[in-house]
C-alpha cells in the first residue's frame, strides 16, 4: 500500500495516458469502420474522377481499396450479430 502512494506520481499520470489512447484508438477504429464514411468516400472518388481530378488507375486502385474495407466491416457486423 505505502508503495503504491509512493509511486502515483509516477503512474498516476502513466494510467491515464495509458486509458487516453486506449480510448482514442477505439475512436479511430469506430471511424474506420463506418460504412457510411467509406461510402461517402466512395462517392468523392467518383466525382473525382469524373472532373479529371485522378487518372482512372488512381481510381481503380482505391476504390479496391474501400471496397475492401466495406467487406471487412459487413464481415465484422454479421460476427457480432451471431
């Protein structure tokens, strides 16, 4: 106990930044999981390629990405609903 009081200054702080990034990567990983955002984004890149904006490589390579990423989260929901 005495050594516990003694060492808060030192992890006091530590737990704190330790439960603050915590929370912040489960805030990331909720954003990247959002398949309203990859589908906003999906739909940006469209546009971006019909104002000539990305040449149709860069399109296609990204939009195989998000696809992707909407595969990972549909496949994640399904496991949870089970």
């Amino acid at each position: 106990m005495l050594g516990k009081l003694l060492l808060f200054p030192v992890t006091g702080p530590l737990k704190g930044i330790v439960s603050l990034a915590e929370k912040i990567a489960e805030q990331v990983n909720l954003e990247n999981m959002d398949k309203g955002k990859v589908t906003k984004e999906l739909l940006e890149l469209q546009v971006q390629l019909d104002l000539g904006r990305i040449s149709e490589a860069e399109y296609a390579e990204r939009e195989k990405e998000l696809l992707e990423k909407l595969e990972e989260i549909t496949a994640m929901e399904r496991e949870e609903e089970v």
